[in-house]
C-alpha cells in the first residue's frame, strides 16, 4: 500500500492543489462579484519583511483577495441566535461542511465535501470593515496578521470592554449599527421619551476619538454590573450594562446627558433584577487613530499565520 502511494503521491498533491485552487477562484468570484478591490489587493501591515520583499509576492490574485481583512462572509442561512461574520478559511471551516452522523452521532472524522454554496459574502460587514480598517490606517491589511499573536481590540466608543478577534470587532460594529437603525425608525418614540440615541460608532461622531483599541490579554476584574435604564425602554429595548463609569460614559454620549444618576438613568440591578458583576478588561490599551500609534518598533514573525495553510 505504502509503494502505491509513492507512485501516486505526486498526482494526490496535485489534485489537492487543484482543488484548493478551485475553492480559493470560486470564493473570490464571490467577492467581485459584490464589489471589486481597486488598487493593491493585499498590503503587509505587521509583517517584518526580509530585504523588502512582499511576503505575499508569491500567493494568486485569488488568494490575496481572500485574505483582505474585509473579505468576509456568512451563512446563506440566517442564524437566529447570532450571525456569524467569518474571514475566508474560517467561512469555510465553520459554514462550508455540513455536520456528519454515523448511527444518528456526530462524527468528527468524516466530513461531507464542502459546499460553498452554504456560504455569502458579507456586505454590511464588508463595509463596515473598511471604515474600521481606514481608522486604524490598516486599509487592505491581512486578516491572519489582524488576528496573529495573539491580538485582541476592544471598541473605542462604547461600554462594551470585552477583547474581541479581528471578525467578532467588525460583528460588534455591524450589530451596533443595526440597533441604531431600528431605534431611528421610531423618532415619535424617543421623542416621547425626551432623549436621544447617538450613533457613537460613526467616525464622524466624536471624530477626534479612535475607533478601536489593543490590548493584550489580561486577567479580568470582576467590578459591580449596572445598566441604563433609558436602553432598557421601547424603542430601545437594548441590554446596555458594564462598570458604573463605562454606563455613566454611555448615558453622557449616546443619550446626551450630562449628569447620569443612579435611580434615574441607571440602575444597579440587570433587567433580570439580579446584582451580578462584569468584567473590566480596560489595561492602558493603545488606541488606533492611525497605524503609526502602535510605533515603529514592534516585530510581529510570521510564523502560525498560516495555520491550515489557509487551505
């Protein structure tokens, strides 16, 4: 058996190449077909580069393109619990095969072929990511380097501190631009509730703040919960809590009150009506108002970005 697959060996590679090829043509034909990428497809933001060569000089067009940090996709089937925003390899990890049973148990094993026609691009999350990347002076980054070392960001511009990956970053943006939507399509509503909700994650709201902040992995702090009350009336209807001093800076930005009390404004107890603690992960993080913030001096290896050799 050992001596057929020697004298196969090389048509197996080949036709696993082709067949990478294959997926990586038919996934990029999905992205230009949304909307093509002008200009430099890929562009190495965190990679030390050896003599000054383009670490991706040797990757197709395809491939490039389907490692933008904007490239992203989601399941052509909505999930009603959480929409999952993946980068290429991810998309086709988590969305592309299908679960498989043998006698009625998950089999990790085997996996059905995979089925691009399970994943979609995107395209809300695709244009909130170039907004982002623009504040951060990253514009056609990599989404391996985004992600690589271990690298975490935290929205800039609200109360929420937890450390996100590169893809859960943009899905925070997105669901934060869907709340506003739907609370500004009720203005008789807040009107009648005499306050306001501000888009704080709109660049050009606060334009003299970042968009996004870095920080390392941390051990977190647990620190008392307390809520907005204004989130928690129609037509807001939005689970807003965090530390006292994150839900004092929300009410003050989105809700344009200067001086939040406890009592009115906020409260200490969740809509469940239970005390309970959160997390606070805030750690002198380095904020994005352009890439030079990080410094000059930082040295990222290449080395784990291509884990699965992006297939």
């Amino acid at each position: 058996m050992a001596e057929d697959f020697a004298e196969q060996q090389s048509e197996i590679i080949t036709s696993i190449c082709d067949w990478k090829s294959d997926i990586h043509t038919r996934m990029a034909e999905m992205l230009r077909i949304d909307e093509g990428v002008e200009g430099q497809l890929l562009t190495s933001r965190l990679i030390v580069r050896k003599d000054g060569l383009d670490p991706f000089r040797n990757l197709s067009d395809d491939l490039k393109l389907l490692l933008r940090a904007d490239s992203l996709f989601t399941s052509v089937q909505p999930n009603t619990q959480k929409t999952i925003i993946a980068s290429y390899d991810l998309a086709v990890e988590k969305i592309g095969y299908r679960f498989a049973f043998r006698d009625g148990m998950p089999s990790n094993p085997y996996k059905h072929p995979v089925e691009l026609s399970r994943i979609r691009v995107h395209r809300e999350a695709r244009r909130v990511a170039r907004v982002v990347l623009a504040s951060m002076g990253m514009e056609n980054a990599c989404a391996a380097e985004l992600n690589s070392a271990g690298r975490r960001y935290a929205c800039a511009r609200c109360h929420e501190s937890q450390l996100l990956t590169w893809e859960e970053l943009v899905s925070h943006f997105v669901k934060a631009q869907q709340v506003v939507a739907r609370v500004h399509e009720h203005p008789d509503q807040l009107e009648a509730l005499q306050v306001v909700y501000r888009d704080v994650h709109d660049p050009e709201v606060f334009p003299d703040r970042p968009l996004v902040k870095y920080a390392p992995e941390q051990t977190p702090l647990a620190v008392p919960i307390r809520t907005c009350d204004i989130c928690s009336k129609v037509p807001i209807l939005y689970d807003t809590k965090g530390s006292e001093d994150k839900i004092i800076t929300h009410i003050q930005d989105v809700h344009d009150i200067a001086e939040p009390k406890l009592g009115t404004h906020y409260s200490n107890r969740n809509p469940l009506g239970s005390l309970g603690f959160n997390f606070n992960l805030d750690v002198e993080p380095i904020l994005f108002s352009g890439f030079h913030d990080l410094g000059s001096d930082m040295d990222v290896d290449t080395y784990g970005f291509w884990d699965n050799d992006f297939w």
